[in-house]
C-alpha cells in the first residue's frame, strides 16, 4: 500500500477538494467521518492526519471533536479552519467568536521562516466567524491577517501545523504549494499513487476477491462503468460477461461506439439487448420525471437480471462506483438534504439482488477514472466523453419521451457537442479548468413556438442548450461560449434539425438551478 493521508471531515463543502489536491500529488488519500472508529481509520494506516473545516464552533454543545487517537499516533498533522480551531481547543488554546467575520478573499502576512508557507505574503480564501486567540502551548505564529492576529500556527517539533483559511480551494493562489510541503516536507511522503500502480494492485484485489466465479457487468456506456468493466476484464479474462442495454435513449451512434471501442480496444464483446421498443411502450404518455427514472430503472433491472440467467447467474456483478458516491453516503449531516432527484445510474442495482459486488473504482475520483482509463487502453473519445444522466436522453426531453422527439433530440445534441469539439472548447487535457466546458448538452421543451421559415409560418418544438464549468459539479457556473459559436449551433440546429425553430441558451448558475433540467 502507497503512503496515506487520512482526512478527517468536520463537515466542511470543501472537503472532497481537499481529497482531489492531495491525489493530484499522487498521494493517496481517504475521506473520514470525525467520528470513525479507530480501528477503521488505522486499516489506513496514514502518515499524515488532515483535519477538515466545518460549520460548527469547537464551544457549541455537541461540536465535533477530536479524538485522541490521531494526537497519540505522532503523525503530522494540518488543521484547516475548524480543524485549526479544534487542534488549539484539545491541546489548550483559546477559540473564540471573532467581532468581525471574515469571508472571501484576504491577504495573510507570514512571521518569520517555516516550512509549510510558500511565500511571505499570500492571498488565501477565508471562511470564518471564530479565531484562535491563545495558542496552545509548544505552538508559535506562522501568519497573520486583517482579522486574525493567529491566522497559522505551528509547533514544528511534533509536525503540528493549522490555518485559518482554505488551501485547497483555487481562490488561495498558493494553496498547492502549501500543500505540498505539508506532505512532501513536512510529512515526507512519498507520490506513488500513479495510474500504474493503481491499476496493477486492482488488478491483484480483483483476482483475490473473485477467485475462478463467473462476473457480470453492467455498461452503461458512461464513463465509470467501462472503466470499471475494462479493469475488471485486465483481471480475469474470459469469466467477465458485459451486458449493454440499449434503451433507445442514448446519445447519436452511442450503442455502436461504445460496441466498438470494447470489441477493438478490451477484446471484449459486449451482449446488447436491443429494448427500445418496450422502453419507448413504457414512456408512453409519461411526462412527470421521477416517473420516467423509476419506470426505465426497473426495466433495466428486468431486463438485466433476464440476461444473468441466459448466462447461468454468476456470482458477482461489477459496479462503477467513485469515491465521491462513497464519500456522500457517509459524510456528515450537511448531506441530509432534501430529495432534488432520485439518482439512477443505469447499471446502479438494489442491494436485494443476490450479487456480490466488485467496485474496482471504490476509491478514484473521475479524474483518476479517466487516467485508469487511458492506461487500459480505452479510445479517448470513451474515456473523456460527456457525463450522461443514468436514465439518458429520456430526462433531458422534456414532457413526452416518443421515438421522434428523442431522434430530433440525439441530432442537435450531436450538432451542439461537435461543435464545441471543433472550437477547443471540450478538450482532455484542460476539461475541468476554469475556463473551459466541464458539460454540455441539449434539452428538448415541451413547448412549440412561432417561427418563419422560407416565408412560411412554422410552429415547432424548442432547443435549450446547456454548457457549465465547474470543478467538482456541486456548483457550477453557465459557460462563455463565444457569441460566434452559439450563432453557428443555432444556425445548424435549425437548418439541419426537422420540427425545431428556436434555439435558447441557459444562463443559469447552480444554485439555483441543477445542471441537468430534470
């Protein structure tokens, strides 16, 4: 096993990002509930302890604490905001609420030399309502800020280190370097967790947990489950079979280049049941969403399970689960959030079918999917597609789902994507910059509007596009796409696209809207 970190989670919205900086340095990292069990955290066995920040004050009646065990191990350890504050209460410092809260971005000065600043002045993100007031004893000032007197802290010879603000968030433009030196300087960790090491100790896992029982998986044609289908088939060869259900709402030419890219580029030949029929015969007349992902999840279920027996029911079936699916399940009460939409990802199976599962991806994000990917040797174009909602196009044409409105759907959708493709602007190698599209599709309205087409009154349907950036998809912002290329997406949509007069873009951040419309 690589070299750890364990990252204690206090209930922070930036958690998760502090998980993604640590794995981008190729260290490998989990994710902990404060509370976890001792034993649970030590299967990791960490070199290093993060502690997260987190909503509560250390004062209030049933904060969260921190447990003795992670003081006791002697490994460094780095408070971030709350984790700052509930390091200085449990080792004898003073928190206390600050008169003038501190949100947005600051300027910190450094006092004197350490290992963990990059810099001697830095503009970091704060996120704050109390401060640290009295250190605890063997602590000295790293830093400090316009409303916090300790706005770091350290006391170097245990490798105890604490920050007021966030490192991990983009907005603290130094934040990485920070952080690496608190893992490579500090802590002396080592960057083993590569995509060759990853995939060569699944490799091991999966042969070990399956031995010589037959393997059923289910392709979705998204991004997780032809990866986590690929890993699972680098492992055992022949005793994976792979089913691919194709519902008649995938995107343009989707069931014969995801055919394709397994046949030429895994070796493995997929078993398609062709439903489109009976899905669009279940729709029929269907308009309320969560109808729509109830009724195409349990005829995928049917339809599964139908094919696990054709191949004499095999033992365990493989999952595409990522980490952050983990993470949520288990975080904190900051998830205990009202229902926005049930969460179906064809493939996603309940627990009271009879499989075991194999979850190769348990613990990558979708970047190190995609890295896992490219090592297997999957086609770019799979490996770096578009995320694509579990029930398909079905919740991305609004109203009724009828063969005809999901093939004017499937051609602007293609229209859209490929011209993004052509402009740079969906790219491998920048997606999940700032500037760049992080998803793209079309929408269909149930809606006609007026139009004049060659001196023609018309009334036709409608096309919504929707482009975001983003970097963890918890919140996003509408992309900039240049004027010139929405006029052209139009242009074509229209031209190129029967039964569509109108082409509207959104401009809606989340919050307060999703990214997908249902």
């Amino acid at each position: 096993m690589p070299d750890a970190v364990a990252i204690l989670d206090f209930g922070s919205q930036y958690t998760q990002l502090i998980a993604r900086r640590i794995r981008e340095m190729q260290v490998y990292c989990e994710i902990f509930p404060w509370d976890a069990p001792e034993a649970q955290i030590k299967q990791l066995n960490p070199k290093a302890f993060i502690l997260s920040g987190g909503p509560a004050s250390v004062y209030e009646e049933n904060a969260p604490v921190l447990q003795d065990f992670v003081i006791q191990s002697g490994s460094p350890i780095l408070g971030i905001c709350y984790g700052m504050h509930i390091l200085a209460h449990h080792l004898g410092g003073q928190v206390t609420s600050s008169d003038a809260r501190e949100y947005g971005l600051a300027e910190v000065e450094t006092i004197g030399d350490d290992a963990l600043f990059p810099a001697s002045s830095m503009t970091v993100w704060m996120s704050h309502g109390d401060r640290t007031e009295k250190l605890p004893k063997g602590f000295v000032s790293l830093a400090t800020s316009g409303n916090s007197p300790i706005c770091a802290m350290a006391d170097a010879a245990r490798r105890y280190y604490a920050v007021q603000f966030h490192p991990e968030v983009r907005h603290t433009k130094l934040g990485k370097q920070l952080l690496e030196n608190f893992i490579f300087k500090i802590s002396g960790l080592k960057a083993e967790w590569t995509a060759e090491n990853i995939i060569e100790q699944a490799v091991e896992v999966i042969r070990k947990q399956v031995g010589d029982h037959r393997v059923i998986s289910a392709v979705s044609g998204g991004v997780d489950s032809s990866v986590a289908t690929a890993l699972v088939h680098r492992a055992i060869g022949g005793q994976l079979s792979a089913v691919f259900v194709d519902t008649g709402m995938l995107r343009k030419n989707e069931v014969q280049q995801v055919e394709t890219a397994f046949a030429k580029h895994i070796g493995l030949k997929l078993v398609t049941v062709h439903a489109s029929d009976d899905y669009f015969t279940a729709l029929h007349g269907v308009t309320e969403p969560e109808q729509k992902r109830k009724i195409i999840g349990g005829m995928f279920i049917h339809f599964f399970e139908e094919e696990a027996q054709r191949m004499g029911n095999p033992e365990f079936l493989v999952q595409g689960t990522i980490y952050p699916d983990v993470v949520e399940s288990s975080a904190p009460d900051r998830n205990k959030a009202a229902r926005i939409k049930t969460h179906h990802n064809v493939g996603g199976l309940p627990e009271k079918m009879r499989f075991k599962l194999v979850e190769p991806l348990r613990y990558l994000f979708k970047d190190e999917v995609r890295q896992i990917g490219e090592g297997l040797g999957l086609p770019s174009e799979l490996v770096w597609r578009q995320p694509f909602p579990g029930p398909g196009l079905a919740v991305r044409c609004l109203g009724e789902v009828t063969p005809k409105r999901i093939d004017t759907l499937q051609n602007a959708d293609d229209i859209f994507i490929s011209e993004l493709i052509a402009e740079g602007l969906i790219n491998k190698k920048t997606t999940g910059e700032a500037t760049l599209i992080s998803q793209a599709f079309a929408v269909l309205l149930p809606v006609k509007t007026v139009g004049v087409m060659g001196d023609q009154r018309t009334y036709q349907e409608v096309i919504a596009l929707r482009a975001v950036t983003t970097e963890d998809f918890m919140t996003a912002d509408w992309a900039l796409i240049p004027p010139q290329v929405l006029s052209r997406v139009a242009n074509r949509i229209v031209n190129e696209v029967k039964g569509v007069n109108r082409v509207v873009y959104d401009i809606t951040s989340k919050p307060p809207a999703t990214i997908e419309w249902e």
